[in-house]
C-alpha cells in the first residue's frame, strides 16, 4: 500500500510519477508540475478518493518518478509513456480535457469542413483549437452558411447527368457531384474559408453586401433578403469574435519554461505545429547561441511540411497545440511570425523578454494549472 513514509522522499519539481505493485506490475503513470504535492493527495485525505483510486493506492507496493525540467516536458512524456506501457490504471482513470478543432478534410476531392477531436495524419489543415464543441460547431456551421461548400460525404465523382442536392438550388454547395464547380474554383473558395478561420471577416462582409445590392439592383428581393440574414450571421460572429484560433501548421514558436535550475530555462522550438527540439539553456545564453538555436529549428530544410512524422511527434503535436490554447496569452509564448533569418532575429528580442520572467512562470500557473486542462480524474 502506498505510504506516507514512500511519499516523504519526493521532491517538489515537475516530474511523472510510477505506481507500481508488489509484483512490479506498472499500475499508473502521472505528471505534476510538483511531485511531491500531487503525490501527497493520494495518502492525505483516503476517505475523499474514488473506489477505484483507493483500489489502485492499496495495490501500490512502490514508487518511482522522473523529474522533468517542466510541466510541458512532464505532460509530453507522460503521455508517450502511458501509449508505451498502457498502465492498467490510467485506461480506467485518466480523463483529458480536450479541446475539438476544424479542419479542412483534404484526404479527399472537394474537401468538407468538419468538426474533430485530434489531429491525425491525413494530410487535412486543422484550425484550432476552439473552447467547446459549440463554438466549434457554431463555425463549422456559419462556413457552410457563407461559404458553397459540400456537406455530404459521399465520394465525389462529377457527372454531368447527376441530379444536385437541395442545398445547389438554395446557394449553398456549388454542386461538384454534377460538375457544376470545377477543382479550381472549389479550391479557391476554401482558401478564403482558410482566412476566414484566421480572423479575416471583412472581405466576406464586403462579398456578401455587394451580392445583396446587385440583387436589389436586379429587383431579386428574396434573395437579397436570404443574403440579408447571412450578413446578419456573419456580424454577429464577428462582434462578439469569441473564437481566435490559428491554423496548427502555421504555429512556429519559442516556448519558454522554468527549469530544475533557477539559472536555467527550458525553450521548446514548435515548428508547423510540431515539436521541433528542446533545449535547456542559461538564462544568459550568449546571442550567438541563441541565435543559432533558433535557426536550427526554424530554418533547417529537413524539417519541411512532408516530413515523415512519427507516432510520438503526432502525439506531442496534440499535446501542443491544447496546451497552446490553455496558455494562448502568456508572454513566455513567442511567435516567430516569417520562417527567416530576419524573422529569427525579430523574435529573439520577445524569446530574451520571455526567460527573464520564466521565474514567475510557475507562480502564475497555480491560477491557471494544466491539471484543470488535462485533469485525471483521480
């Protein structure tokens, strides 16, 4: 059984942790950001855990852990680790909080919009990731609204001959099953779905009052007004403008965490969304350094975007880009806005900025914990 005397050794730093049985059976893999406190909250107070917590702490003859440099570090490993070993525990217990995306489905011809949970290697474009399943939704929706695009999802193969849906006679899908579009022009339409997921409304404002005003001109009043109330969706959205989000594969960042040494930070380079490397470095890391780093990361050809990803990178890839979301308005996330040495360069003064207040990193997550994000249920 899991013991105060076995907790009392576990430093407070950020790290996972290994329950294990008296036959050295993997019961559960965690991650804190302080070993020592979550570690304590299964001896604490026994009475107010689950039946199953209080089952799997009975069956604890050992424990083990890892410090880690950071929080990010500890969740990117716990969840490799856990995929790696399928400790029996973690399938019955841990829940993640996640957060869904919208993504431009390209694995097939005439790609749809559609709402996910996870990215996936299928060549789509994921935008994200959106507070709730509504907001998500609520976008997917107002894109098929402003937007002719197909929502069907049968395969398209265009014929001449076939007899287009409703949705054709209402001005809502270009009818590419009945080769009304061509994939020029359905490609067109999507790359302005692409901005609009950026935040870029007004040109679809514009569109949509000029189709009202020419068909006013053409004394087509129902159909103005029919353009009259997507108008109306679309300032609405974009007056409350809830859900900013970006595109995963244009997230290039410098993510700066405390490390185990005060005099330290740990910098994660996240490039089209990947995690591109990782490093610990002093806080006075020489310019030359730094500058190197960045280069390596952000300018390197090999790491282009058909780059074979594997399994652990995709994971870590989810594991970013909900972690981004969570944190999306801390200064110690640095965008490098142009795969350039100049943009390099640019992004330095905001990467210097970011480690020195890493110290106050740890301090501010207490009102904002990951575990609240990516809570076990334990």
């Amino acid at each position: 059984m899991l013991t105060k005397e076995m907790v009392s050794s576990v430093p407070d730093a950020p790290g996972v942790y290994f329950f294990k049985s008296r036959k050295d059976e993997l019961l559960y893999i965690g991650k804190a950001k302080s070993l020592r406190k979550r570690v304590r909250q299964y001896t604490a107070a026994p009475e107010k855990l689950t039946k199953k917590v209080r089952q799997m702490v009975r069956r604890t003859n050992r424990l083990e852990f890892e410090v880690l440099g950071s929080e990010l570090e500890a969740l990117i490993v716990e969840s490799r680790l856990i995929k790696e070993r399928q400790p029996r525990f973690n399938v019955m217990l841990k829940k993640l909080r996640r957060y869904p995306f919208v993504k431009i489905q390209r694995n097939e011809r005439f790609p749809r919009v559609v709402v996910c949970w996870e990215i996936v290697l299928d060549g789509s474009e994921y935008y994200g990731p959106f507070p709730s399943h509504n907001a998500a939704t609520d976008t997917r929706d107002l894109i098929h609204k402003l937007f002719s695009l197909r929502t069907c999802e049968m395969a398209i193969h265009p014929k001449p001959d076939y007899r287009p849906c409703f949705n054709y006679h209402i001005g809502r899908c270009d009818a590419p099953c009945a080769a009304k579009t061509t994939d020029g022009a359905y490609e067109s339409i999507l790359s302005r779905v692409s901005a609009f997921l950026m935040g870029d409304h007004l040109f679809r404002l514009n569109e949509l009052v000029a189709d009202r005003e020419a068909a006013c001109g053409r004394l087509e009043f129902e159909h103005a007004r029919l353009i009259q109330t997507r108008i109306e969706s679309l300032e609405e959205y974009s007056r409350w403008n809830r859900y900013r989000v970006q595109a995963v594969h244009h997230n290039h960042l410098a993510v700066v965490c405390p490390a185990k040494d005060p005099s330290s930070v740990e910098l994660f380079f996240v490039r089209a969304g990947r995690l591109k490397d990782q490093r610990c470095v002093p806080r006075a890391v020489a310019n030359d350094t730094l500058s190197a780093l960045m280069e390596d990361a952000f300018l390197t050809e090999e790491f282009g975007a058909d780059a074979e990803v594997t399994p652990y990178e995709l994971d870590a890839m989810n594991i970013l880009s909900q972690w981004l979301y969570a944190n999306r308005d801390r200064q110690e996330i640095v965008r490098v806005e142009e795969l350039t040495p100049q943009g390099c360069s640019d992004a330095i003064q905001g990467l210097r900025s970011a480690m020195r207040s890493a110290p106050f990193l740890t301090s501010m997550l207490e009102g904002n914990d990951l575990e609240e994000f990516f809570a076990h249920a334990v």
